[in-house]
C-alpha cells in the first residue's frame, strides 16, 4: 500500500509499555526496538515503562495513559501468551470501548512466515479505549518487528492510502 508523499507527515504521540516479570528496562531489547522504530518514524515517544504481569497494575496504567490527552497511541509488548501470568490481553479487556480483530488476525497472518504455525499461541490484539489506540504486542523482538514493520509503521503513518489510524483519531469519540 501506497505512501503519498504529497500529504504531510503528521507525527503522533505514543506511550510504550513493557509487560514482563523477568526483565528491567535495562535488559528491554524489544521494547528497545519499538522505541528506536517509533522515533525514526517520527513519532513522539512520550512515555516508556516496563511492569511486571499483574492486572490492576496494567489496568490502572492504561487508564492513566488513554485519560491523558496527549496520548494519541499505547503499545504493549509482551503477555499476549497462554501461560497463566499473560494478562495483557485481559488488561485491553478491562478498558476498551471496541476491539480491532483485523490487527491481531493479520499479525498472526504475518507472523506465520517467520513462525509457523507457533502463531497460533499469540493473543496479539487491539483495542480504542476512550479515543486512544491500544496495541498489544508479544514480548520477543521478532514480534515487535513483525507487529511494527508490517502493521504500525504503515498505518500510523498519515500519509497511508487508502486509509490509516492517524486519520481517524479526531472521530474516534463521535457519538
């Protein structure tokens, strides 16, 4: 899908949030990833955290973001699995308005050429809470490139035809 050129790129404002029991910031390569991706795009990294598997802790998180009017877009990476500590899907549950099943279905549809099969096991979904994105990514660094390179650099850019996400953040609360 096209990129037009002649539109002017309109940057974003983006939160990033790391969901692991395991890792610091420190040792965060994929959400070093999304973070080194997310500003050469040009988008505004506002906020970066990493938080451990809990529910009421990514739940108040999340609140805390989309209530803030600068945040145009929240992405999650990691507790999308099955095992009994992946919660953040059940976290997007707890505070969205609208799933958007297309971004988890072509996630797995790309995800595929790199995992096989193993992709039916990611629960990556998204979700409009409140007028904000939500984009909930698994934890390993393939992942995040496949989640980015083929979904989120496209359409976060303004400039993507025939439509895209930044395009629509100013409807997303009509009644």
């Amino acid at each position: 899908m096209p990129i037009d050129e002649s539109r002017t790129f309109k940057p974003i404002n983006i939160a990033l949030l790391t969901v692991s029991d395991t890792r610091s910031l420190k040792e965060d390569t994929s959400g070093d990833i999304l973070a080194g991706r997310i500003e050469s795009k040009g988008h505004v990294l506002l906020y970066r955290n990493l938080l451990r598997d809990d529910k009421s802790v990514l739940v108040a998180q999340l609140h805390q973001w989309i209530d803030d009017e600068e945040v145009d877009v929240i992405i999650t990476t990691g507790g999308t699995g099955l095992t009994g500590r992946d919660i953040t899907p059940e976290a997007l549950d707890a505070v969205k308005d609208k799933d958007i099943p297309g971004f988890g279905e072509l996630f797995r549809y790309l995800s595929i050429a790199q995992i096989g099969t193993s992709t039916v096991q990611s629960r990556a979904c998204a979700v409009v809470a409140r007028g904000t994105y939500i984009f909930a990514l698994p934890g390993s660094n393939g992942a995040v490139k496949d989640g980015w390179d083929g979904i989120l650099d496209t359409q976060l850019d303004s400039r993507h035809r025939p439509c895209n996400f930044v395009e629509l953040i100013p409807r997303l609360l009509e009644r």
